[in-house]
C-alpha cells in the first residue's frame, strides 16, 4: 500500500478551484456568445424584413422609373439577407430523409417565422466565426486541462484511482463530462450546449468541495481489488453520458415550446435558441448518445454483481444502490423501448430520459448519504 502524500491532496484541491474558476469564465464566455450570436441573427432578421419593403414603398409613391431601379436591388438584398440567415442560423428541419412533427415545427412564413429559425440539424460548423465561442471553448480546455492535473494529483496522492469516495467520483465525473464534451466538438458543433454543460459541471465541482469534500487517503478494504476500475470507471463514463442527454433534454423541452409558440403565432421571447437545433435534432441525437450510455450502465450492473460475488459470495443481495442501479437501468431501458418501438417521441421521451438522470442524481447523492448498506463508501 503506498503512503499518503498530502501534499499532492493539498495540489489537487487547488487545481481543483482554478479549474472551477476557469469554466466559471468559459460559462460568461458561452452566455455571451448565445446573447451576441441572437442579436446578430435579430439584425439579419430586420435588415431582411425592411428589404422586402422597399419595392411596396416604392410603387405606392406611383414612380414608374425610380421603382423599376429599385425593385432589383431591393430583390437582391432579400436574398442577401435571406441567405445570411439561412448561413448563420442554418435551416429548421429534421434529419434526411424525416420531416419535422408538426407539433414542433415553425410554419414557413408564418408570424416570427424569421425569427424561429434554428441551428442546422446536422450541427455542422458554420464558415462564420464566432469569437465569443471560440474563447469560451479554449477557455473550457484550459479549465479541463487545469481539472485534469486535479484529478492526477489526487491519484498521487492516495496512490490509488481517484474514485474511492463521494468527493473522488463527483470531481473525476465533472471531468469526464467535460472531456467527452470536448471530443464531441471537434465533430458536431454543440457549442450552444456549452453554457448547460459547464455550468453543470461547476455545480458539480462546487458540490464536491463543499458538500463532499473528503481529506486524501486509503481505500476501505472492501473497495482494495481491481474491480474498482472496471466497475466504477464504466460508472462514471456513463453518467457523464447521461449528463450530456441531460442538457439536452431540457433544451429540447425549451426549444419545443418556443416552435409551438411560433407557430401559433406567439412572440419570440427567447431568441437565444436560435442557436439551438430544432427540438427533433436534440431528440435524435440525446437518443443516439443515451443508448451509449445505456449499453456503459449495463456493463456496471453487470461488473458491479461479479464484484458483490466476489466480495461479499452473493451476485445480488437487494442492497440499497442495488436496488437504484437496475432503477436507473429500468428507466432508460423504458425509454429506448418507448421511444423505438411504442412511438414515444417528443416531449415524453425528453421527459422520461430526464426522469432517468434525476435517478442518477438521486442515487449518488440521497442513497450514499442516507441509506445504509454495503455500499456506504461516501467517505463522509
């Protein structure tokens, strides 16, 4: 067993409070982006609407020749404008070959239809530079590579793997969250997730340092075995999975009553979300990653009963996080299932996957701390 170095814990707490504060920046960094990026497509939307007005105006003053010099400029700055929207904001529709539901589309045309527009729904990057976003990512890099050297100095310091308590989970998920964020974007741009995603993780990182901070040391014996690794390492992947479906959720749920109000011909009070895909590309895409994380949260129920076997000589006892680990597995597995096959799409799906990750939540914070069992390693 190697000796405690304490301080490499003191290193990794302090890494651990220059990271918050480097993705406290990087989350002012995503907001303002969301705010500067809404008032630019606002423009866009008023220099095409005050276009297209310029050849009314000016056959009603009856100027035959002034109208007919007009007309074509005015024609040519519709398209413009209506091209820079289209280029900025991207187009609102569902993936090839799948139309947007009616219940959650803006009607072309419509009242506010400019405004509606939302982020392309292949999330591609767009060939315009966004400074504010592009700050707040190097920012969030800088943060995770600040995070990273937290999570190693603590290893160091217990010589062992850093998730052995509450504390040690919740800081190396926050990572992992980050991180798997961070290699998503270098494929799909999910920038507009930035803001949900940071700020989870500086709630998380917060909660670890106030609520469940734990000094450097050993692990408990019954947690001494290589199957800590597999078991818990599979764990905090996967909820750093379903921490990202999380976000998304919730914004498809926003994004869903803004397209509904739209096109009812409501007023467009949240023109951030302009920047967020339509309500049926989050959808798709918060299945596709869920059902990821569905398979990782399989392989620790599975993992985790092979280590009771052989910890404890029983595969499954009905301990307490037992019992809420096939929960969580049971609410996801009913929603891939409702929404594959039983037509479950929308904003009862976005629901269920959040109903999933409140279990999540609720198993590592309200079972570590207030139920006993065999699992009571918060460190607390």
């Amino acid at each position: 067993m190697f000796p405690i170095n304490e301080t490499m814990g003191q290193y990794s707490e302090l890494f651990m409070l220059l990271a918050a504060g480097t993705y406290t920046v990087a989350f002012i960094a995503f907001a303002w982006d969301l705010a500067k990026s809404s008032k630019a497509l606002r423009t866009v939307d008023l220099k095409a609407a005050a276009a297209a007005g310029t050849p009314d105006a000016a056959a009603s003053d009856g100027a035959a020749a002034d109208a007919g010099a007009k007309v074509p400029v005015a024609a040519g700055s519709v398209r413009g404008a209506a091209a820079d929207a289209d280029r900025v904001a991207g187009h609102l529709a569902g993936p090839a070959g799948r139309a947007e539901r009616p219940s959650s589309s803006v009607s072309a045309g419509g009242p506010g239809s400019g405004a509606g527009q939302t982020a392309n729904a292949s999330m591609e990057y767009a060939a315009e530079r966004r400074v504010p976003a592009r700050v707040a990512v190097a920012l969030t890099v800088l943060g995770a590579a600040i995070h990273a050297a937290g999570v190693l100095t603590r290893a160091v310091g217990a010589g062992r793997v850093p998730w052995g308590n509450m504390y040690e989970f919740l800081t190396t998920g926050a990572f992992v969250a980050v991180a798997v964020f961070l290699v998503v974007l270098i494929r799909r741009d999910l920038r507009f997730l930035g803001t949900f995603v940071v700020g989870l993780v500086i709630i998380m990182l917060v909660a670890a340092s106030v609520a469940y901070w734990t000094p450097v040391g050993h692990l408990v014996p019954a947690l001494q075995s290589y199957w800590l690794v597999i078991h818990v390492s599979i764990a905090v992947l996967s909820s750093a999975l379903f921490t990202l479906t999380f976000a998304m959720s919730a914004l498809q749920l926003v994004q869903s009553h803004r397209q509904k109000t739209l096109a009812a011909g409501g007023e467009d009070k949240l023109g951030f979300m302009r920047l967020v895909p339509s309500a049926l590309s989050l959808e798709n895409l918060s299945y596709r990653i869920n059902a990821i994380a569905f398979i990782g949260w399989t392989f620790t129920l599975m993992f985790g009963a092979i280590w009771a076997e052989k910890a404890w000589g029983r595969f499954w006892g009905w301990d307490t996080k037992e019992v809420w680990t096939f929960v969580i597995w049971v609410v996801y597995a009913g929603y891939l299932h409702a929404r594959a096959t039983r037509g479950w799409t929308g904003t009862r799906a976005a629901w269920l996957s959040i109903v999933g990750y409140l279990c999540v939540v609720f198993n590592f914070t309200i079972v570590n701390q207030f139920f006993n069992g065999l699992h009571s390693y918060s460190g607390l």
